[in-house]
C-alpha cells in the first residue's frame, strides 16, 4: 500500500488555537463541519453494532446543525442503513461508504459514483481464506467495497496475517482501479472513484465556505485532510502522522471542541 506523505503529528490544539476556532465559527458566514464518527465522535469498538451514538452526542449533533448557516457532515466509512438509522432524524449531511453514498436533507440517498464491482467476486476468496486463517476476523460487504475486519482478533496473528493479506491484495488491485484502505484493525478494498477528498471537494464546490473544519482519527481520513483548504481547520483525533494541521487527544477531546462550538 502507498504510504502517505505524512508529518508527525502537527499542533495540539492548545486554549490558543481553540479561541481561534472558536472565533472562526462564531464569525463565519457559511460553516462547513466534516466529521468522521467511529474513534472520532464515538469510540472504537469490537462489535461494530454496539459503537452507537449516545443522547449526549446526539442532542450536540442537533444544535450544531440547527444554526443558521452550518452544514453539518458526517463522513464515516459505515453503511448507509446505519448512518440513516441513527442520525435520519437530524438534519444533517450523511456520506456514507468513504464517499460512495450522500443523503442531503429531505432528499433520499444518492451515489456518489457507480463503479464496477464485479471484481468483489474474485477478491472474496482471498479474504475468506484469510478469515479461516485469524480466528475473529470477518467480512464486511458494502455497496462498493470490501472489508477485511480483525478487531475481534488477536493482534499479534492479526497484524501478521494483515500483512499477508495486503501483499496479495495489492497485486490482485493492480491495473484495476481500485485501492486498499487501511483503517483501525480493518483492511478495505474499494473503487478508486470514491473517496472522502472526491465528495469533500464537490461538497465546497457547492458553496463558499468561510469555516471549514474536519476531524478524524485513522488513515481512511487522509483524504479528507487533504481536500481542505490551508484556510481550513483539518483535525486528526489521537496522535500518529497525518496530513492534519492539527490534533486532539482522543474521542473526549473531539467532543468537547465540538460543544464549545455549540456553545458560543
């Protein structure tokens, strides 16, 4: 897998960059928050099903969307079922699958691309061998893309048998317009024509943004760094190299820059 062009973990955010933030919000004109959710408004769970959203989160998520003149984003890597379960109510901006699905408002959900899957079919064997392989390591299919998960295993046969894996993988996705996605104990074969830099960018497209702000936590949010501009606030959440201007500590600190936004 391409490594990214990453710098060892840019400013923490300190009470001075936090009033910057904070200032920035209060006097932009047209605000734009892009927010991962899995390690970054919720903390990383074993069992997918059990990582939900929490009253607090929930009520914080409304009153950052219910001001005037703010698009709030979630941008997670989480099937469109989920993302339409836990947050349709809200009137916010779903994108789901890195990219591959966007609901806005009243609207139903819309692709964001319609790339060829038919290559899930060779590649499923590979990931079910290596499933029999690591105890606790399933399968995840998307729409678009397929996921290798480990969380459930053990790491040190894990980490190992992901190596395997994306060894093969890369040779099987070579010349095939795909890539692999290394997420937090997760490896992702997708369409390269989805990403969350491609819906980041035509979501400013539509649009001038005067506060722009993303955060995230793994290396599937890299792309979403990368497609915000030096104006913007680009925020990874836990330490590790990153295309990010900035970082916070952890899911607990993510959320509380996001209620100090709600609260000014």
């Amino acid at each position: 897998m391409p490594k990214i062009n990453e710098t060892p973990a840019q400013k923490m955010i300190n009470k001075n960059e936090m009033a910057l933030i904070v200032n920035g919000y209060q006097s932009g004109a047209a605000r734009l928050l892009l927010l991962d959710y899995d390690g970054t408004l919720v903390q990383f769970d074993e069992r997918p099903e059990k990582a939900v959203p929490d009253n607090d989160l929930f009520k914080m998520l409304a009153s950052l969307a219910e001001k005037e003149e703010s698009d709030v984003v979630i941008i997670s890597g989480r099937r469109r079922e989920f993302l339409e379960r836990h947050f349709g109510e809200l009137p916010l901006i779903l994108i789901a699958e890195h990219g591959a699905w966007l609901k806005s408002g009243a609207g139903g959900w819309k692709p964001s691309a319609t790339p060829d899957t038919r290559w899930k079919d060779e590649i499923r064997p590979l990931l079910e061998l290596y499933c029999d392989r690591t105890p606790g390591a399933f399968i995840e299919e998307k729409d678009f893309s397929l996921a290798w998960d480990y969380r459930r295993s053990d790491v040190e046969l894990a980490s190992m048998r992901a190596m395997e894996l994306k060894g093969n993988l890369l040779n099987m996705v070579a010349n095939r317009n795909l890539g692999i996605l290394e997420g937090n104990r997760v490896l992702e074969i997708k369409s390269l024509e989805v990403s969350k830099a491609k819906i980041t960018s035509y979501l400013l497209s539509l649009k001038d943004y005067d506060f722009i702000l993303g955060m995230g936590d793994d290396a599937t949010d890299e792309d979403l760094f990368a497609a915000i501009p030096e104006r913007g606030y680009s925020i990874k959440v836990g330490r590790g190299s990153s295309k990010a201007r900035y970082h916070v500590a952890d899911v607990a600190s993510a959320r509380s820059l996001l209620k100090k936004l709600v609260e000014t």
